[in-house]
C-alpha cells in the first residue's frame, strides 16, 4: 500500500542540509511499519512528504496507488494523517470539528458518521466542548477522529502517544491493533521503543535522513546480536555515528 523510492528531502537554512536521504521502503496492507530514529533523524519530514504536505526533492512515493507528487488528492483521500500538532479549529466543538471534516472528505451521512466516531473514541463527554478549551488527550481522540472519519485505507501515525497520559496512550495502541486487524496499513513513527515493540510488524531505523536497517524484529535481533528493540536501536545509530566520526 505504501512503496517509497529514492525520497530525498533537502532544506536551505541558510546552507544546505539534506533531512531525508535516498530513503526507500515498504509497508503492506494489514501490517504495523515503525519508523524509529533519533531526534533529528527525518522521521517528520518523511512523513510529511508522504501526507503531501512536503514536496520531496527527488524520489517517489506511491500511496494506494497515487503518487504523491503526480496525485496528491488521491494520496489524501486515502489517508489519515496523525500528528503531534493536531491542528484542530479552536472554535469549533469535538463534534463540529469531525462533522465538517467529514463533509469535507465527501462522506455520505457526515453527522451519522460523527456520531460513530463520538461514540467509538470516548468523545461524547466532551463532544460539546470547543477545541480550544480540550485538554491534550481529548483533543488527540479528536485529531484521531478527525484523521480516520473517511475510513481511509493507510494510516500515518507520527507519535502520536506524545504527551498523551497513560490510559489515552493505552485506548490509541488498542486502537492501532485494531486498524491492523481491519486490514489497513499503519506507518507508525515514535521515541517510545516499548511501543513499537508491541505493535510493529516491521521496523525501519533512521539516522541523518538514512535508512541504516529495515526489517522485522527477529532479523534485527539476529543482525545486531541484541534481544531488545532499545539495545537494537542504539546498536545500529552508534554503530552509524562511529562509522561516520
């Protein structure tokens, strides 16, 4: 569902710094892709670029059959894109917000639709509160929402548990299970190892914008000689940054 090839990201700030570098991978249907990397690595940019939002320098990426460059319409409406900044419109309320956002994205009952989300996400205690005035996780479960109304095939994920208390960050994992097993193709970026653990199929790791591994769990367990997902990933970004000193 996802196929990224050669996507290159460069900003001018004021000189070059190339974010995103030759990165290419996969992430099928049905399945959890982590995408990990230290602070900086170009996990955000990646994604970014993928939710049309960024356009990338060379490459492509080709999302349920849509490139992002060639069709970035077709990409967004088979997407539902979950960040750190959830962007919602402070004057509307939780239930406003999924409602015009379904309208938006041409769904047929835009307000029947709205009344599933509320209900599926645990809005409804709140869904009468304006945006502005939620507090963080009541406002992710909106962004959460707001992302799947469409019921779009992919979901892009870029840590989305990010300050969210324990038991939200819970109901958001059960959630991603979920999607999985509905048979959608999750792509998952986060700092939190014990979370990519649990959830991912497959996991990639960033560093400099470089893809330095990219497979399932028990092949970087036996490349790295190391048991834990945390252990493996500081193997890999120090064994990079000796390379590189």
């Amino acid at each position: 569902m996802i196929e990224v090839r050669g996507l290159t990201k460069r900003f001018h700030s004021p000189r070059v710094v190339t974010a995103v570098d030759d990165v290419s991978f996969r992430c099928e249907a049905g399945a959890i892709f982590g995408l990990l990397g230290p602070n900086g690595a170009g996990k955000t940019t990646t994604l970014r670029m993928l939710a049309t939002l960024l356009a990338p320098d060379e490459g492509t990426a080709t999302l349920s059959g849509c490139e992002v460059r060639q069709d970035p319409t077709g990409v967004r409406g088979s997407i539902g894109y979950v960040s750190t900044t959830t962007g919602l419109y402070g004057r509307l309320t939780a239930r406003e917000m999924i409602t015009y956002f379904a309208r938006l994205q041409g769904v047929t009952e835009p307000r029947r639709r709205s009344d599933e989300l509320v209900e599926r996400f645990g809005i409804g205690p709140f869904a009468h509160v304006r945006c502005d005035r939620l507090s963080t996780g009541m406002r992710q479960k909106v962004s959460i929402a707001r992302a799947v109304v469409h019921d779009p095939p992919i979901l892009i994920l870029d840590e989305p548990t990010s300050g969210l208390d324990v038991m939200v960050a819970r109901s958001f994992l059960e959630f991603v299970e979920q999607a999985r097993d509905e048979g959608r193709c999750v792509l998952f970026s986060t700092h939190i190892m014990s979370e990519a653990e649990r959830l991912c199929d497959r996991v990639a790791i960033l560093h400099q914008g470089r893809i330095l591994a990219d497979d399932t769990l028990p092949a970087l367990r036996e490349a790295s000689g190391h048991r834990y997902l945390e252990d493996i990933f500081v193997h890999f970004v120090q064994t990079a940054r000796d390379e590189d000193a």
